[in-house]
C-alpha cells in the first residue's frame, strides 16, 4: 500500500468507533469513513504532522453533518429509536470506559446532547484529544471547547448510571429476563426489576414493536413472559456493544437484540431492537478500537 492508503488503514478501526460514538449508527458510521477516505486521498501526507489527530479531525467533521441529518430524520422515526448494536469481540469489554462510552445505555444519553456537544464529550472523554485538536474538529475556539466539555459532562452526568456494573450483574439480570421469557414466570423477572423500569421497542415501523415507552415492573414482566408464545425462538447470551445481551433467532436469523441498563443491581432499562436494518451486523464482530 501506498503511505496514504496504509495510515487510514492503520486508524480505520479508531476512526470508525469515533463516527458510532457520534451518530449511533454503523451504517452511517461506514458511510461517514467513506467521505473521510475521500477527502483524505486528497491530503499530501507528508504535510500532516499527527495523521491520527488530522483523520479524526476530518471524521468528526463529516459525522457532525451527518448527524444534523439523521437528527431531522429521527423525528420522523416511527416508534422509540435505539442505536444500532453490533455484535464485539471480548477485548471491547476489557477495555472498561470504551465498553461504558459504547454500552446501550450511554448511547442513548449522548443522544440527548447538541451535535457539537456530543463531538466534543466524545473526542474529550473517550478518545482523550487535547482541546485545540478538538476545536479544529468542531470549528471552535479551545477555550470555547472547554465550555462545552465541561457543560456536556455535567449533562451526561446527571443522565448516565451512577456507578460501573460488573458483567456479572448484567448476565444476572438477562438470566432472569431469559427464564421468564422461555416459562413465563414472572416473579423471577419481577425481583430484579426496578419499579419504575423503562421499554424501549425499535421495529422502525418494519418490525412490530411497541409503539411507546413501557413503563413500570409489571408492565415489562407481562411483555417478557409473552415472548414464551414464541415457541420455535431461541435465546442466547451475546456480547453486544461491549457489554452482555440476548439475541432472539426465529428460524435461525437474529430477531430482536435485548440489552439493559442495571443500576443498584436493578433493572433500569430493557431494550429491544427489532428495526431488520439494525441487524445486519449480529452474524460477525465488529472491531471498535480508541
């Protein structure tokens, strides 16, 4: 390969987490790299001082239009959106804060920042760039960039699970879900459910799914029992976005993709992906590196 070719090979693998963590998306993650590709063929290499600083630069750039696109889309979107999950390597989750910055969970309360916010606590707190790389990203000042750090980690704060939980917890907790789901008995569901616990259904108005939020233990644990009707399904453990799931097979193809968020060894949140064009990434592992 050529230098230039053989650097963004090199850092394909940074460059595409950096445009996941900012769109929610790995299609539009792929397509955002693309157009990084492109513009970077028409950089003379030997003119970059830092190529990794230069090529996130430029991703973060095209992911931050893209992600002033998708958000007009979203509000078209039929049903709750969930981001798309990919199915991860076991080194994804020993990497503790990348597992926590790409988990369901967290993808979601980025969701609720700014595009410009969202690019900064990303480059900031997960890839740990120095603020004047990252106002070259986003087009502002370094001290302006502090602000908005500063302003988005007390936002994500306020939203994100109080402390870190082990996957130990988590596969606790998906065991309940998955006992209820394939007997119907609930009451192994409700002990771990928390009372004010929160469904999110993502069939993109392609898949059934629920139309709104399901809130409430006895709510959800009526939802999970009912899949048991589902008599040709099968449920199995999965590592997805770093952290441990569930997938649905019905007549061996991926179904539905349950994740949750556990606080206080509680569930906090079920999600469940069901959108057949957020799928396509559950038969092979994606790499996500910072």
């Amino acid at each position: 390969m050529d230098t230039a070719t053989q650097t963004f090979v090199d850092h394909r693998g940074l460059l595409f987490t950096v445009a996941y963590e900012m769109l929610g998306s790995a299609a539009d993650a792929e397509d955002a790299l693309q157009e990084t590709w492109l513009r970077w063929t028409g950089v003379d290499p030997d003119t970059v001082r830092d190529p990794r600083a230069y090529l996130v630069q430029i991703t973060t750039r095209v992911a931050l239009g893209r992600l002033r696109t998708l958000r007009r889309r979203r509000e078209s979107y039929v049903g709750p959106w969930l981001p798309e999950p990919l199915l991860t390597a076991p080194d994804v989750a020993e990497d503790v804060e990348l597992a926590e910055s790409v988990s369901m969970a967290m993808l979601l309360v980025l969701e609720t920042l700014g595009p410009t916010e969202r690019a900064v606590f990303v480059l900031r707190e997960v890839f740990g760039l120095a603020y004047d790389e990252i106002a070259g990203a986003v087009d502002k000042t370094p001290a302006a960039v502090r602000q908005i750090a500063h302003r988005a980690r007390s936002h994500v704060a306020a939203r994100r699970p109080r402390e870190t939980v082990s996957a130990a917890e988590t596969r606790s907790a998906l065991r309940a879900f998955q006992r209820a789901a394939e007997t119907g008995d609930l009451q192994h569901l409700l002990d771990v459910l928390a009372p004010d616990v929160v469904f999110l259904g993502d069939g993109g108005g392609v898949a059934q799914a629920a139309p709104e939020p399901i809130v409430g233990a006895g709510r959800v644990a009526a939802l999970a029992a009912g899949l048991s009707r589902f008599g040709a399904a099968s449920l199995r453990p999965a590592q997805v976005n770093g952290h441990p799931a569930l997938l649905l097979r019905l007549d061996g193809r991926v179904d539905t993709v349950f994740t949750v968020r556990v606080e206080d060894g509680l569930i906090t949140g079920l999600y469940a992906v069901r959108n057949p064009g957020k799928l396509t990434r559950m038969e092979h592992e994606t790499t996500l590196h910072r």
